[in-house]
C-alpha cells in the first residue's frame, strides 16, 4: 500500500499519512484546520512488516483502508524515557 505522508507546519512533530495524494478531504475539518498548512515529507510503500519511527505500520495501514488518513502525533513526555533528564551536563 502506497502512502503519502504530510507534516504540520503549525504543531511539532505531528504527521499525517494519507492514502491518496493530497486527499485532505478525508481529514476531519477540526483536525485539518488544527493542523494548519500540511507540507508533503514522503512518500513511502506500506506493509506488514514495515519499520515506521513512531507507528506501526499495520494500524497506519488500517487507518488508511478505513479512513483514508492516519494521524500521527507526538509522544506524550510522560510515555518517552528519551526525555527524562538524567543529571547530565553533556
């Protein structure tokens, strides 16, 4: 399956893979007005076994077939050990 994904220019590190290019109809008003201007970033061939940095491929495949996009936000802190500081002055 045949993805094309789009970064927010208005929020950080949020994407949005969507299922036809430049099919942001398929976007709920909310969110696309949330997101602001959407600025293509790749274009990438799915499958099951596919490595995303930050999603599975299946569940973006899924959300794909079902609603023609797959939003793509970023980690909440809480949830990312990356982020905890651990006392070092690098």
């Amino acid at each position: 399956m045949h993805a094309y994904v789009y970064k927010s220019l208005r929020k950080d590190d949020t994407y949005v893979f969507l299922a036809a290019r430049d099919a942001f109809d398929r976007i709920p008003a909310a969110v696309r007005e949330s997101l602001g201007r959407l600025e293509p970033v790749l274009e990438v061939e799915l499958h099951p076994g596919r490595r995303l940095a930050r999603a599975d491929a299946s569940q973006v495949m899924a959300a794909l077939d079902s609603r023609g996009f797959y939003l793509q936000v970023p980690p909440r802190p809480e949830l990312d050990p990356l982020t905890e500081d651990w006392g070092t002055d690098a």
